[in-house]
C-alpha cells in the first residue's frame, strides 16, 4: 500500500508496520512511558494484558451507536460461527469508560465511534495505540455507517474511494499548537474494490463506490433548511447539492475524513461503507420508519460480514469454538462456517 503524506509525496505504508505486520506507532513517547492508560477505552498496557486480550484481532469495525455495534458483533458471531465459553456472554469490553462501547468476536472488534470528527480521532488514538499495544498484526479498518445520499435512492450502500471536507479538500485538518495540520485522508482503494465485488446481484439494493463529503455539522454543515438556525434559502441550498455533485460527491456523513487519515498515517488498510437513508435533492428529514432504517443498517454489516467470511475462509482460518483465536483449519469446523454463510445468504 502507498501512503500519501502531508507534503504530497507518496511513500510505503509497509514502513508503518514493523517487519512482522504489527503496527508501528509514530510517537517515539509512548515506548518510554511505564505505561499507557487508554482512558475512553477503560483498558491499560499497566492494568491488561493486551496481547493476550487483543493480540488475535484482524478487523475493527466502527460505527456511530453502541447499539448498532452490539448488534454487530452478535450477528458476526453467528457468520463466523464463534462459539462464547459455556456460561459466558458477550460483554462490553470498554462498559466503564461510559463513551464507548467495545465487543470482542474472536478476530473481530466491534466498537462504537459516537458522532462527528474528534469523537472519531479520540477514539482512533486509543485504538491504533491498542493495536500497538497488543501486537496486532496487519489489521483492516473498517467503517459500517449511515449517510445523507445526493441523488442517489435510500437504502443504496456507498463504499467511499474518497472523503472531503465540505469545501471539498481530501484532508482531515486539526488545529495543533496553534498551528493548522493537514493530514490526507486516504482509503484503501484494493479493499473497496473487493467489498465491491461482495455485493450480490440478488441483494435488493444497489452498491456503488464514489466520494463521501464529510462535515462537522448534521443541519447547517450538510445544508439542511431544518435546524434551528438557517441563513440560507431552498435556492442557495441546491445550488450547493448540485454543485458537490457535480464533484461527484454522492453521500455525506460525519467521521470519514479522520478515520480515513489517521488509519492512512498509521499505515492501517481501511475502507467506509455507509448506507444512504435519505436523498439530499429530495429533503432534509429523516422520514423512514425504524423497521427499515433497522433493516438499511444491515446493509453495510452484510457486506463487511462476507468480506470477513472471505478473508477467514481463503486464509484457512476459522474461529474455534473454544479457543477463541484464530486456529489450524479445521475440514468440520470450515464446513459449518460455509453452511451458516449459506443461509444467511
Ligand atoms: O450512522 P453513523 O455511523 O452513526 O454516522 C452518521 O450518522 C450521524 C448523524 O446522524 C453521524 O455521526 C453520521 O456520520
Ligand atoms: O443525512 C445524513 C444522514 C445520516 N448521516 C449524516 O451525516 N447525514
């Protein structure tokens, strides 16, 4: 993978990763601390043993609610047909951190993100630090979101191959010591592509690839005529709309700018999927009833669930009932994951 830096240049991502995959941190301070408190996680490298806790994850998912990702990592559970010890039930690993909540399904972490860029970036520290911690090797990032669609009909899955800001610039900028750092916000493009290529031509929806606008705003920052404050009329507001889409912009959301760029800085794969669940040209509220904006939530857990399915059963791999970890393939055990892909699907 290149990575994209801050000058423009591109440069091996592999150099982020130290020679055995595991994620490289660029902050020189954390190795000489005694140890690292990860404090809206609710974990420690003083207080846990991450590698031993951590050490088998493959792929972090993301995504706004503790709900959704609790939801998330039961139905995963059943896709990759990882087995809880008798007596055991999934818990919320980062429950007393009070902001977000964390599931561990064998391989996969199911984590929620809250809304907008710097509950993202705060969270995004505290997790490519665990995975440093915990030795994790080569991890996939993914997001599994919602998203306002521009001209595109609701429930239609995007894969972003981009993310701007609402001015249009493809990088995550934070103000540091008083001074503006643009960091690129940079997907990985193979990944999208293979998600791509997971959708079914059965699936009831479309799944298309294309630029996501995110912004730090829900109402004003996505145009909305419907907050509780608006300068701007009907008019100038789908000037706006069709201006970005005419930059190929085809659905907005909140976090991807900051997932994109801080995983791409830690030379970590990642890719945003969101489900539409209103089209933009056509009104600003959220009219869908539950059961089906339940039902397009789904959608982008679906498509993550085969790429993982694919991914475990091409590497051999398969989550033992009672390990926990990913083990030696197993003929029985890899039969049982295909049946129950089978009939989900
Ligand atoms: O559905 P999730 O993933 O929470 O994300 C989207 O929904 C929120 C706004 O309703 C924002 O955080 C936006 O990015
Ligand atoms: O319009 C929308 C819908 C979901 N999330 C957003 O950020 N915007």
């Amino acid at each position: 993978m290149i990575r994209k830096m801050s000058n423009g240049a591109d440069e091996e991502a592999d150099e982020f990763l130290y020679e055995d995959g595991t994620v490289r941190l660029r902050n020189s301070n954390i190795e000489l601390m005694d140890q690292d408190i990860l404090y809206h996680l609710a974990l420690g490298s003083g207080s846990h043993d991450l590698v031993e806790m951590f050490g088998d994850v493959k792929f972090v998912c993301l995504g706004g609610t503790p709900k959704r990702m609790e939801q998330f990592a039961h139905y995963i559970m059943g896709e990759i047909g990882h087995k809880l010890p008798t007596g055991t039930t999934l818990q919320d690993i980062s429950q007393f951190s009070y902001r977000y909540s964390m599931y561990k399904v064998g391989p996969v972490l199911s984590i929620s993100h809250g809304m907008g860029l710097p509950s993202m970036g705060i969270l995004l520290h505290e997790v490519i630090k665990l995975m440093y911690h915990a030795k994790v090797k080569d991890p996939v990032f993914l997001r599994i979101g919602t998203s306002g669609g521009i001209g595109i009909e609701p429930g239609t899955v995007v894969i972003s191959e981009q993310t701007v800001d609402g001015l249009l610039r493809p990088y995550y900028e934070l103000a540091v010591l008083g001074k503006i750092v643009q960091r690129p916000a940079v997907l990985d493009k193979k990944l999208m592509r293979e998600l791509k290529a997971l959708h079914h031509a059965e699936d009831p929806y479309e799944t298309v690839t294309g630029k996501t606008m995110c912004t730090t705003d829900f109402y004003e920052g996505q145009g909305r005529l419907d907050g509780a404050f608006c300068d701007f009329n009907e008019n100038e507001k789908m000037e706006y709309l069709e201006k970005i889409q005419s930059a190929n912009v085809i659905n907005m959301e909140m976090e991807s700018l900051a997932f994109a760029a801080l995983t791409h800085s830690a030379g970590i794969r990642s890719a945003v999927i969101c489900v539409t669940i209103v089209d933009r040209l056509k009104g600003d509220q959220i009219h869908a009833p539950k059961e089906v904006l339940d039902e397009y939530q789904k959608r982008p857990q679906k498509l993550v669930s085969r790429y993982i399915k694919k991914f475990l059963q091409t590497k051999g791999r398969f989550m033992d009932s009672y390990c926990g970890s990913p083990c030696v393939k197993s003929p029985r055990r890899f039969k049982l994951v295909q049946q129950e892909s089978e009939n989900y699907d």
